[in-house]
C-alpha cells in the first residue's frame, strides 16, 4: 500500500509536479485508485491514480470543484 502526500490544489488548468504542468500533458489513468486526505479540512477522498509527462499523481476534484493533487511518497 502506497502513502501519498498533498501537493496541492488549483482551481485553474495550470499545476507544476516536477516541474511539469500536469494540465498540459494527456493523463493516462494509471490503473486503480488511492484513498487521501485533504490536509486543508480532514476529509478523505478516493481519486484515481494517473501519469501525466513521466510524472505520477493521484487527482481529483473536491466539492468545491478545486483539483487536489497527491504525489506518492
């Protein structure tokens, strides 16, 4: 079982992961999914795992409609 960290969140197409914007490569669903943590307010989500430019995440989008991302640690 893998543990993943909060790397951040956006309500714009634009978000940096390695220094990749994730939006401006094609996601690749990874295969599975991941449950995290929004560190922000405590609430758990399960979110699909994906590959965007080599890079690996785990994102979705929150109730508010903001896209949170999580980076295997």
């Amino acid at each position: 079982m893998s543990n993943y960290r909060f790397a951040g969140r956006t309500s714009k197409e634009l978000f940096l992961i390695k220094g990749i914007n994730v939006f401006a490569e094609k996601w690749v669903h990874a295969g599975g999914c991941a449950t995290v943590t929004n560190p922000q307010n405590k609430k758990t989500y399960v979110f699909s795992k994906y590959i965007s430019g080599g890079v690996e995440f785990v994102a979705g989008k929150d109730s508010n409609g903001y896209w949170l991302f999580f980076v295997e640690t």
